[in-house]
C-alpha cells in the first residue's frame, strides 16, 4: 500500500501521482512524505529523467496534512513537533532546489505540480516548492490554505514562500482568513501559474522545455526584493503595523496562531530563506504545542466530521430525504425550505394562506438573486431551486412527503392541531419533526399517533447561515426517526447533534445563563462597555447584550415569563427580567426596532450604548475585575454544559463542544466549553466556581460531575479517551 507511485514515461518525464488507498482525497501522513522523499531521491539520481511531474490519481489534489497526524505529533512533545515539520522543510526544498548545483543554480531538473482538483493546506504547500504549477480549468476546485481556521498556519513553507512570493499584503487573505479560491482567481492572485484543459500534459510538456532559469526561485536568485518591501523599509512598516493592529483588533489575542503566524512572517522577512523557514517551523512548534491548537482541531475538524459522518447515528437503513413537507412558511420554515431545496430536495411549503405560502417562498428567490449578482449562483440553478418548491395552503400535497418539519407559531395548541392535520395525510412510515425552540418534545409528541415517528429538529436562525441543527429526541422517539434526522441534516450539509428532551434542550440551555449574567451586572452596576469587552477578550463573538439585542429583547421577556410560570418560586432571575421588563416597556425590544441595550441609526447599524441605561442603571464607582467578569460569563455556559451532561441532556461532550462553538460562538479558540474546563483543570474549575458561588449564589455550585473529576484528578477528555462517546 503506498501513496506515491512512479512511473517513468517515453518521454523520460517522471510523473509521481499521488494516490492514498481507501481514501477518496488524499492526505498527507508522515509515511506518504517518506515515500514522496524516497521518489524525489531516484528521480533526481536517475541521469535519464528530465523532468518531474506531481500530480494526483484522484479527482482532486489533496485536501491537505492529515489533521489526526498533526494531533499525534504533538505526543512526542516539542522537538519531535519541530523536526518531523523540518523533514517536511527538507523535502519541499529539495524539490525546490531539484538537484541545481548551489553556486551555479544550474543542472538541476525541473519539477511541475499538475492538480486536477482541490489542493489545500500542504496540497498547495507542496506545489508551491515546484518550479511551475498547473490546475486544472475546474471551478468547483478550491485552492489555498485554511489552517488558521482550524488554529494552526500553514508550516511546511507555505507561509514562507507565500509571502516571498505575493508580499505580506497580497499573502494575508490566503494565509490570515484561509481565503479559498477557484483556480481563475488562484491564477490571478498569483497562487499558482496556469489554468489548462489538460494539466498532466500541459506540465509534461513545461518540464522539457524549461531552463535552468526557470528553476530558480525569486528569493534563491540574486538582488531579490521582497514585494511589497521589507519590514524595515517605509512601506513594509507600515504593512507590518497595520496587519498588527488588524490582527489584534479581530482576535483580542486570544488566538494563538494569528499572532504566531504574523511573527513567522515579521521575522522571517528579515532572514534568508533557509532562516525563515526554520523559524516557520519554530513558530509552528509553538502553536501546536499551545492547548488552543489541539482544541481547535479536535472539535472543529476531527469530531466535527466524526458528528457530520453520522458518529451518532443508530444503527437503521438509509433515510435520504426525497419529499419535504414544511409547516409554516415564515422565518424559519422559509430559511428550512431554502436550504433543503439547494439540497436537491423536493418541497411542500404550507401556509394558512397562499400568500404567506407564496412569501416563504420568495427568500428563496431573494437569497437566489443575491446569490446571483455575486456570481455565486446562476439564472438556470434558481430556475431549478424554485421549481422544488411548491408553496400551498393544502395539507393533501403532503402525500408522499418522507419527511415533515413544522415551523408554525410556538403554541402548542396550533401545533398540536398541524401535526393532526399532517398526519393525516403524509404515509404511515413518514418522520414528523418539531422545530419548536422551547416547547418540550415529548409533550407535543402527545398530538402524534406515532411519537416513536416524532423528533425534534431544532434550526437557528438564520437557517441558511447557521451550520448546526439540535436533533432532540423525545422521550418516545425511535432509533429510525433519528437516523432520518441526521440523514437530512447530511443532505443539507449541517452539523447535527443530537441531545435528550429537557428545558431549552442543550444550545438555548446554556446560551441563556450567558445573557442572563450580562443582564445582572448592568443592574449590579458593572459598566457595560467592561461587560462587552470582557467577552469579546475571551473570544465570544457577541458580547451578552449585543447578543440580546440581536435576538430581541422581547423574545428575552417572552422566555422569561414562560420560565417562571413553569418554575414557579424556584425561579432564579428576577434581577435579569428587572431589566428586561424596563427596555420592553419602553419599545426598546433590540436591533429590530433599532433601540435595544445599543442605540441604533436609521439604517439599522449599532451605534453606542443607549444613552438612558446609565440612567437607569448608573455605573458603580469601583468596577469588578476584567478576569472576574469573564469568569462569570464563561462559567455561566460552561457549568450548564457539565449539567447538561450529568444530567444526561448531552450524550456525548463532542456534541457539546462543536454544539457550543457553532451554535452560539462560544469560544472557538478553546475547544468549546468541555475543551475549556479541561484546559483549566478540573480542580482549578471547581475552586472558580465556588468563589463564584458564595460571592454571585448557588447558579455557579460546582455540580458534582466536575467535583468528583477533580477528585479524581480527570478531565473530560481524558474520561472518554479520544473520539469515543461520553456515556
Ligand atoms: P414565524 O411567526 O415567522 O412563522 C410562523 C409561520 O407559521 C407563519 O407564517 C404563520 O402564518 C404560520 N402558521 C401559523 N399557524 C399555522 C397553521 N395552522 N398552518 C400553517 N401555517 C401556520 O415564526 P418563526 O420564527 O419562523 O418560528 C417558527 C417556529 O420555529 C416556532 O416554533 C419557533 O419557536 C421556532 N424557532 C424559531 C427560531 C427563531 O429564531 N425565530 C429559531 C428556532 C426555532
């Protein structure tokens, strides 16, 4: 079994096609770089062959290193790290340097990459070491390097050599944001060299043809400048300070590859080229050996994907979705129309009018049009996407429908009567789901004559933007109506979690408290401004009451209201809905009606705070300290996630790290909430939250779980093993 092959042509072209067994992209593990080593070797010894040719046997180039085998290396500790990213330096400059002689650049053969598809992380880090890279006039490919989205930068020269080759400037989308290209724009960015029908052969061709000219990087020749000008040089100052600055600004600092990344490049600017690399590496080691890195890459791709390919999924046969019927065409029941239309799935659309039908409908159309004059979609696929849409006020059209979602108002009476109503009518293996947001599921299954057919599949808004969906089950729902579930949740290509029946389920249960505590210190008198940032420090992407203000304030009051009607005296925040209840009575019920804990202009965009609250709620003279307010809002989620858990809401803490990150934001940099607690230590979480209790009240006890691990001495983690399931 290898991943590299040669095969020596007619022609004395080399051509090295790079194909992992079993795997449909190819990945790079350390034994395929071994083997790609092993194959440069000969090729470059052997008198005969003129050129080299890498390319793969696969539809794409390669989606990149293998995320699990950057996870290993980290066992080994630091220099294991630092020397196994050195092989990879060593490799790729020596099919950089392809044999030249070092004084004369000359004899050395020619090596082109021909991709015929995608080529990420090290599958462009290794064409960009070639001397010319062809791709393959395919728009579906994407090309670029999206490590810093999943915590790490690109470490096997393609920072390096991207900034060599583009300027710090031209570089920083592609290595800053991960930005991904067609390979059109690949071209013209300067990422790689041509775009041809056929790039085997356009390579094959390049390699007999090429000089010893054509061989010698920009940056191994002689007087190179850098584009864009160096750091010391006017220009490359002000590059460098401003990138500083934008960094910081978009990250707080709490991530830790950003600014490793910005100082590989500020330092390696300075230094020749084998220099830099090894300080690349260098910086590499310590984002990897940083904890941020390994959380990142555990939750938004090693068990993101694990929860995508169905992780959780029982056992049961396929359950595509083929029919939709959605009950419901406003907000939310149009976004779900969307997006499983886009899916290629066929759907019914119900309204209690044709025209509210008709309105659901017409997102589709809005967001096709936008779409299209981003020249993100064309005339004929809206033509198509429209087409399966069918919005009507009959309930019969639901014959055939696989699948229903309801989407109705949240009242359970109105609910009760559609789910009767649909039943009626949609075949007697057919799944209903709720995607009600508070009402309990196994309470509407009751309206159900098959509540082991009935689940929750519980949407954010706005559904077309929003990568998770909460599956609840109810206390009576079936193995197969999870399965058709997730089935669904695949097809519109989202990440499921699935979660037991309780108050709020899992999301709302812990993004709730996070709010709620904002809400208390304004009324405690903790200055807003310090409440905001405080969040934003700790990497939440809204702070508490920007938050409220954008899922509106009146929402906040409704929750609250049917909270304490169901807890009765054990209802805990009365603080919060003081102030609630005083911005709702006042119209102020967030963005929507542009004025909310913000003020808000004409035009929708957030201005200051308003300037009443400090009136309402006047500062106090001493403020609490930065690290207190962050403990507050972060143990808020984080706690109610450890409940979730023992009280066995969560199955599985991946569901709730990845749930908790995509879901509302938490934290990405950490992992999510169990990813966090870990990095703090159990006994060192237990100690925070129980200075938090006897300072802020019992909503901050310690639940037992997170004693007895500190007793224990475990972590969450380190209980399950990796990649295996909680419970
Ligand atoms: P909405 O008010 O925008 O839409 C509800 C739609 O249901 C309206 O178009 C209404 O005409 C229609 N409707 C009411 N009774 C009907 C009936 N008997 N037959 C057919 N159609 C009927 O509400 P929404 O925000 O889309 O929320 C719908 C559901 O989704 C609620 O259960 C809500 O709790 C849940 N939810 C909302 C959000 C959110 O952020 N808005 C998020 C997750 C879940």
């Amino acid at each position: 079994m290898t991943d590299f092959t040669m095969d020596k042509g007619a022609d004395d072209v080399a051509i090295i096609t790079w194909d992992v067994p079993g795997k449909s992209m190819n990945v790079l593990s350390l034994d395929g770089a071994a083997e790609l080593n092993a194959l440069i070797d000969e090729a470059l010894a052997d008198a005969a062959v003129k050129g080299i040719v890498i390319t793969s046997g696969k539809k794409d180039f390669a989606a990149g290193m293998d995320l699990n085998v950057i996870a290993g290396m980290k066992q080994g500790g630091a220099q294991a790290v630092f020397d196994g990213v050195m092989t990879l330096h060593h490799l790729l400059r020596k099919i950089e340097l392809a044999g030249m002689d070092p004084k004369t650049k000359k004899g050395g053969k020619p090596i082109a990459a021909a991709l015929p598809g995608t080529a990420l992380g090290i599958g462009l880090e290794l064409p960009l070491a070639t001397h010319r890279i062809f791709a393959a006039e395919n728009p579906k490919a994407r090309i670029g390097l999206p490590e810093i989205m999943v915590g790490i930068f690109p470490g096997a020269g393609g920072t390096t050599r991207l900034v060599r080759k583009l300027g710090a400037m031209g570089a920083a989308p592609f290595l800053l944001e991960g930005k991904l290209s067609d390979p059109a724009k690949a071209k013209s960015a300067g990422l790689i060299d041509e775009v041809v029908a056929d790039p085997l052969q356009a390579a094959r061709e390049w390699v007999l043809k090429a000089g010893d000219a054509d061989l010698v990087k920009p940056w191994d020749a002689k007087g190179y400048k850098m584009p864009g000008g160096e750091p010391y040089s006017p220009s490359g100052f002000m590059t460098f300070v401003g990138a500083s600055a934008m960094v910081h600004g978009k990250t707080l600092g709490v991530y830790p590859a950003a600014k490793a990344l910005l100082s590989a490049v500020y330092e390696g600017a300075m230094v020749p080229f084998d220099t830099a690399l090894k300080i690349e590496a260098r910086w590499f080691t310590n984002v990897l050996m940083n904890p941020s890195s390994t959380a990142m890459i555990r939750s938004l791709f090693i068990n993101k994907e694990a929860l995508e390919k169905g992780a959780n999924r029982p056992e049961a046969p396929d359950q595509t979705v083929r029919k939709l019927g959605i009950l419901g065409a406003g907000m939310m029941g149009a976004g779900i129309a969307h997006v499983s239309a886009m899916a290629g799935i066929e759907v019914v659309l119900i309204d209690s009018t044709q025209e509210a039908a008709e309105r659901g409908k017409s997102y589709s159309t809005g967001l096709l049009d936008k779409a299209i004059s981003r020249r993100k979609s064309t005339e004929e696929k809206k033509a198509e996407v429209l087409a399966r849409i069918t919005p009507t006020t009959d309930y019969a059209a639901l014959q055939g429908c696989d699948l229903v979602v309801e989407a109705v108002f949240e009242d359970p009476a109105v609910k009760a009567e559609v789910t009767k109503r649909a039943e009626a009518v949609i075949p007697q293996d057919a799944i209903f789901a709720t995607n009600t947001s508070t009402l309990p599921i196994s309470e509407l299954a009751k309206a159900s004559a098959r509540p082991d057919q009935f689940i929750g599949i519980h949407f954010f808004s706005p559904v077309d933007k929003m990568l998770l969906v909460e599956i609840i089950k109810g206390r009576e729902t079936g193995s197969r109506a999870v399965a058709k579930a997730l089935d669904f949740v695949r097809q519109i290509r989202k990440t499921p979690i699935v979660v037991n029946d309780a108050r709020f389920f899992y999301a709302n249960r812990c993004i709730i408290p996070y709010i709620n505590e904002g809400i208390r210190m304004v009324a405690e008198g903790v200055s807003p401004t310090l409440i905001e940032n405080a969040a934003k420090m700790m990497g939440m992407p809204l702070g508490p009451l920007q938050l409220v203000d954008e899922t509106s304030i009146d929402l906040g009051v409704k929750i609250a209201k049917a909270t304490r009607a169901a807890m009765g005296d054990a209802y805990p925040d009365g603080a919060v809905d003081h102030v609630i209840f005083r911005l709702a009575d006042q119209g102020r019920l967030g963005r929507k009606t542009k004025a909310g804990f913000y003020d808000y202009d004409e035009a929708g965009k957030r201005q200051g705070f308003w300037s009443g609250l400090a009136a309402e709620w006047p500062e106090a003279d001493t403020q609490p300290e930065l690290t207190e307010i962050q403990h507050r809002l972060m143990f808020a989620q984080s706690l109610e996630a450890v409940r979730a858990l023992q009280e066995g809401v969560l199955e599985d803490i991946r569901e709730g790290d990845v749930g908790a990150i995509l879901g509302w934001g938490f934290a990405p940099w950490s992992g999510g909430p169990f990813g966090w607690l870990d990095m703090l230590g159990a006994p060192r979480a237990v100690e925070i939250a129980e200075d938090l209790a006897a300072k802020f009240g019992p909503r901050f006890a310690a639940p037992q779980l997170l004693k007895d691990m500190a007793t224990k001495g475990e972590s969450f983690y380190g209980r399950i093993g990796a990649g295996n399931k909680a419970a």
